[in-house]
C-alpha cells in the first residue's frame, strides 16, 4: 500500500532537521565563486532549515551538515566532497552528514561543466577541492576566533580535533554546536591558512561512506519512494521508431482498465495516468496507436556500420595532425591496418529514469535524481511557463546514471512537466520508465567505425599513424562542434595519443542518424582506447616487442602513463608464466585526467568468449581523497566495462532496438566479475576524476590478452560478434 510522504527527505534526513531545530541557531559558511575568485559568506539560520547559499551547517547538536552540489548516484561523491570539507573544518567524522544542493547555478555551479550546476566527466572532486578546503578552513577559523572571544584567549593558543576546540593552557574545550551560534555571528575572514598535506587524518584515509548506512537499512529515498499525497502514476507511449509521430489513438480500452484515470497527449507520447504503477502499464498496454514513421529511421545496425565504414576510408576533418601520415603511409615498408566498429550501448542503471512533480502556490516542485539541476529546472520552467526561480529542484539518491540523467534536454523533466500542464496540475504525477522504455529509449553511445593505418620502417620502426573515425556527434545537439566540425568528445583519446610518431593524423566525420545519442560512461573514450590500444598491440607484433617494452619505448615524456603502465605490469608480473591455459593482455588510457594501465589475465570460457580471472589495474588520479572509494570505482568501471566488451549491445532492425531487458541487454553478472586489484599512485597533484577512467582500458586489454592466447584479433564489439 502506497504511504503518503509529503517531505522530500529520507526518514534519517528527516530525523537530522528535526534534531537540528530543536536545538537552535546554527552556522553555514558558503563560497560564491564569481569572476573575482571566491567569497566567503556567514549567516545564522534556524537550524530547522537550511540555507541555500551554504556548503557546511552546523547545529548545535554537534551535527555538520555538508551540501553537495554533485548528486550521489553510487560514485560516492558524497563521501568525497564531505572529506574534504570535514579535513580542513577537523569535524569528527562520525557527526558528520551531507544533503543535496538546491538548483543554484550561480552558487552550486560546476565550473568545469561551464558553470552550469551539474555532475559529470568525471569532475566532482576536481571542482570541489579548492572551495571546499575554503569552505572548511572558514569554518574553523570562525569557531576558532569565537572560541578565543568566549575565553579571552589567543587564537593561536586553540587547537582543533574531532569537533571539539581546546585551549591547553586552562584545559577549556568546546564542542562545535556550543560554538556554532557565536560563530555564525562573526565576519569571515578573507584569507585561511589550509592544511599541510602532511597533517592530513581524513584526506587519503579510508573513511567509511556517508551514504552506506542510509543505503544498508534502505532507509535511503530514491525517486521511485516518492508518495505525495493524492500522487497519480504516468507510463508513456512511445513511437517504435526514432523520429516516428502519433497519426491516431484509440483510448478506449485503455480507459476501461481499473485504476486509470486519464489518457494525455503530450509532446513526449501518449501518457496514462492511474492511481498506481501496474494500472498505469496496463492501460498503456491497452492503447491502440498508429504511427506515421515517413520521417523515422529505418536502416538496421549492419546498414549503418556499412555507410559509416564508407565515410572512415575517406579523409575527414583533421582533429589533429603533424608530419604527413597519408604520404608516409603510401611510401611505408610495411603498413598495418585494421577496421573497428562499436555498436549502440544503452546505459541500463539499475533505476529507470523517473521524477515526481506536483504544483505548489505560486511554483513547482520536481523531485527527481538530477544529474544537471539547471536543465532540469529550466526545462520545467520552459514547459510551465514560469521564471526558473519558481521550480524547485529536489535532488535524490540515484541508482546509477552512467551519463543517461545528463540529457541536455533535459527529457525525463520535460516528460513529466509535460504531463502535469496536460492534466491542469490537478493532482500530483510520477512518472515511471519501465526497463524496457529504457533500453528501447534511445539516448545511447553512438555507433561507430574507426580505421587506423600505420607504416613501419625496414627495421620494424612505426613511422607513421592514421586514424580515421565515424560516428554520430554528441556535441552537435548543443553546438559544441570545432570550427571545422570535429567533435571532440568524438575523436578524445586519439587526437591526444601518448605515442611519439614522426607522422600523424586523427580525422573524424560526424554521420547524420536519427537515433538519439548520448555520453556514455568514459564518452568518446570507450571506442578509442579500444582501437588505439589494440592497435599498438598489433604494431609491438609485426615489429617483435613486447607489448609493454614497445609502448615505454614511444612515452617521450608521458610520465604519468609511465608510471601506471610500469607499476601495473609490476604488480601483475608482467613477462612472467602465467598458469596454464592462460595468457595476459595490457592496455594504459588518460581519460579525464586521470591515468589508468590495467593488466588482466584470460583463458577460453565453456561460451567461446574470454573468461577473465584477474585484473591489475594502477591509477594515477592526483591525491587520493579516499582510497577506499577509488577501489570501488576502478572495479566499478572494470566491471561495467567488461559487460560492454564481451555481451552488451543494442541491435536495430528496420530501425527498431532489439534488446528490451537484461535477458537480451546482457550486464556483467557477479559469476563473470574477476579478482580486481587496484594500486594507486601516490601524487600531490590535484585530484582528477575516477568516476569513468577505469572503464576504457579494460576491454582492449582483454582482446590484447585474447591475442596473446588465441592468435585472434577482435576488431569488432562486443566479443561474441568479433570478427
């Protein structure tokens, strides 16, 4: 039986605000990142709210309250962004806990996401480093300095640990929520001394996650949890084909079905509104539709991989290039080449996408788990006809995205605003996409083919590299295109290869499709570290090296790949037997600045396929904020990327996705998850991302590894259609 909720909190979150206002005044320090760099903010509040404007709250309870402006859909960023935070605030981390950011761009904004308030690439905690360590060490200088007032002391003479403030000289010590009142009354200092590295007791250490509890005793609230009094239930009718259009409906039947209360047309489809989930599906299930599909697309997978292959033998525009690859490979001893082609990938997160919506007085508000609040908000405005500032935005838990929740179109918030302004507002609407509407959606990694080409020289040398690509532009939707149209999500991680040679080339065509793609998670990544790197294998065969020799050989000053390629091969004893029946497969990638070589071990499964045994994999991401979570997001990424390399597709026919579900859209099962070890390297370069870095080397090293057992090459994914 459905439960009314009417707050958009988890039952623990619940119990934190009402602990909070029960106790009174607090302190919230935030930092408004404007063209003249940050400044700092302090302003009491009852504790029985929060303001929007703050990245730390403290409550008299003792209670430190981080908001994230990056959503937690399983990365951990939560955990990240309050370890930072909570190592220069010197908070005892067992008080400490973190709630989601209001849509704000100007105050929660990702600079490194063009200041759109928004999570993804892989740059959580680049963005927060800096001005959460501001946000901390302002925190504690403030209770520091209301400490000092309080004892007429120095400052100087106060110490910070575990929430508490000593004064060593008289023996007086105070708790942060004693505190926390007088703090928040005081100026903020323009300058904080931060850390030294050294002193660090949470940065670098394993903290255990702030989510874990919530999520252990299920007490965390995702979108499908949401129950707003008086709450209908929305399934969409969509075209079979992309780019297809409505011509009739017959709702009758569909009307007929218990516990369905409307039948809508929208821009989106055709929605059916019930008093819960399954009437709702039923009634979709009951509509007669025709479609008018003049406009659709109709080529199948095999005919889109013919016309893209057509496109990457021909010159395309330059991404980068220097020498002449083209003369260079037309006058080479010996040239190599190879075709690759990557089929559509759905994200598949274990939660369908879904929002809840309901109209307030003068506004809306949409639960939902944004990934980019600032679309989602301003499409629910757009679709609304209201200012942004009038739709509230209430970020929850999500259970997995992989880049799907980052639309720019923001759709499933367009879908149910859409729905809510055809029904009048009357009543509250959640709408829910079924598995199927997911996988069949659309929205996937683009299709693509690639070709590379490269000389060698009488002694075996790689001369000359030529890499030519096509696929559908992500970024030509929000005109991100080069001036002379490459997209550079499209040809990242080959226009930028480590390798040195004397000629080079990387061209790139954009094919016009009418599937609807998106980044998927590593983006362009996920296509060219697998060419690239098997590629390289191949080049290290014709000329007689080991494969790990040949790539340190063509480093120059790569360093940092340096670095992860030797420690990975270290640790996976690289060169030495490996148990019989077995063979070892290498492959190293940058992907949002951050580096990853991943060794892994294979033999030939009962299916034909790799059974993959062992993964070695060594990250350079600047400091480890938490190595715990690095861990689980290096397997995390293995682990997804393995289902892409060896099952996962999505297949047109005429036009239309074959897979629907797991059954035919085939995830990594836990009995094909191998041993996973991950070493990091130890840096006090700024943190890059590790959310998506662990996902590109791993398929290309098991088809170096498949190579090295097999003799076979894989030039096309996923394995069981290799050829």
């Amino acid at each position: 039986m459905q439960q009314p909720y009417s707050q958009p909190f988890s039952p623990s979150r619940r119990r934190l605000l009402k602990g909070a206002g029960a106790a009174g005044v607090g302190l919230v320090i935030g930092f408004h990142w404007g063209l003249g760099g940050p400044r700092a903010m302090a302003a009491e509040t009852e504790s029985g709210g929060w303001a929007p404007n703050a990245f730390v709250r403290i409550a008299p309870d003792d209670t430190v309250t981080v908001i994230s402006k990056h959503i937690e859909f399983g990365q951990g960023s939560y955990t990240g962004v309050a370890t930072v935070l909570a190592e220069e605030l010197d908070a005892d981390w067992s008080r400490v806990q973190v709630a989601p950011a209001p849509a704000n761009a100007e105050l929660y904004g990702n600079a490194l996401l063009g200041g759109m308030q928004g999570t993804g690439g892989s740059t959580a905690m680049a963005s927060s480093w800096d001005q959460l360590r501001q946000a901390g060490a302002t925190a504690r200088a403030m209770l520091v300095a209301a400490a000092a007032e309080r004892w007429g002391v120095p400052a100087s003479e106060l110490s910070v640990a575990q929430g508490v403030v000593r004064h060593a000289g008289s023996g007086r010590e105070a708790r942060f929520g004693e505190l926390a009142e007088a703090a928040g009354r005081r100026e903020a200092p323009k300058e904080v001394r931060l850390k030294d590295p050294s002193s660090f007791r949470l940065i670098g250490h394993r903290v255990p996650r702030v989510d874990a509890s919530e999520k252990s005793k299920g007490e965390a609230q995702f979108t499908l949890d949401i129950y707003l009094p008086d709450m209908l239930t929305a399934v969409l009718l969509r075209p079979p084909l992309f780019g297809a259009t409505l011509r009739s409906l017959d709702d009758s039947e569909a009307r007929k079905v218990r516990g369905v209360v409307d039948v809508v047309r929208t821009p989106r489809g055709v929605a059916v509104l019930a008093e819960g989930f399954w009437a709702a599906k039923k009634g979709r299930d009951a509509l007669k539709a025709e479609w008018d599909d003049s406009a659709a697309e109709k080529r199948g997978t095999e005919a889109l991989y013919e016309d893209f292959a057509a496109l990457a033998r021909e010159p395309g525009a330059t991404a980068e290039a220097h020498g002449d690859a083209q003369t260079a490979i037309d006058g080479g001893t010996r040239v190599i080449e190879a075709e690759y082609r990557f089929p559509y990938l759905a994200h598949a997160p274990m939660e369908p996408l879904d929002a809840v919506i309901r109209a307030t007085g003068d506004g809306y508000e949409l639960w939902a788990g944004s990934q980019i609040p600032t679309i989602d908000q301003g499409v629910v405005a757009k679709t609304l006809g209201v200012p942004a500032e009038k739709v509230a935005v209430h970020t929850q838990f999500a259970g997995g995205s992989f880049g799907r929740r980052a639309t720019p179109n923001g759709d499933v918030a367009m879908e149910v605003a859409g729905i809510l302004k055809a029904t009048d507002g009357r009543r509250p609407v959640k709408l829910v996409w079924t598995r199927e509407d997911d996988i069949q959606g659309g929205r996937y990694r683009p299709l693509f083919v690639h070709r590379l080409r490269a000389a060698l020289d009488d002694d075996g040398r790689p001369v000359a590299w030529q890499h030519r690509l096509a696929g559908q532009s992500i970024m030509k939707e929000m005109g991100g295109l080069r001036d002379n149209g490459v997209d550079p999500v499209s040809v990242e991680g080959a226009e930028d290869l480590p390798y040195s040679f004397e000629h080079f080339a990387v061209e790139g065509h954009n094919p016009e499709a009418g599937v609807p793609v998106l980044w998927w998670r590593s983006v362009g990544h996920t296509h060219t570290a697998f060419s690239t790197e098997t590629f390289m294998d191949e080049l290290a065969h014709a000329a007689g090296e080991d494969p790990v020799a040949f790539r340190l050989a063509r480093l120059g000053d790569h360093d940092r790949h340096r670095g992860v390629l030797e420690l990975a091969a270290d640790r996976a004893g690289w060169g030495k037997p490996v148990p019989e029946g077995r063979a070892r497969g290498v492959a190293v990638h940058k992907s949002f600045n951050s580096y990853v070589a991943q060794v892994v071990e294979v033999s030939k499964g009962e299916n034909g396929l790799p059974r993959v045994h062992r993964v070695v994999c060594a990250v350079d991401c600047g400091v480890a904020i938490n190595p715990h979570n690095i861990e689980a997001q290096m397997q995390s990424g293995i682990g997804y990327g393995l289902g892409a390399a060896l099952y996962d597709e999505v297949v047109l026919e005429d036009g239309r996705p074959k897979q629907a579900n797991f059954d035919t859209y085939l995830p990594t099962r836990m009995t094909d998850m191998p041993e996973v070890e991950v070493h990091i390297v130890d840096s006090d370069a700024a943190p890059t991302g590790v959310g998506e870095p662990g996902t590109p080397p791993v398929a290309p090293a098991v088809a170096n590894a498949w190579f090295a057992l097999t003799g076979e090459r894989v030039r096309r994914l996923p394995f069981r259609r290799k050829g």
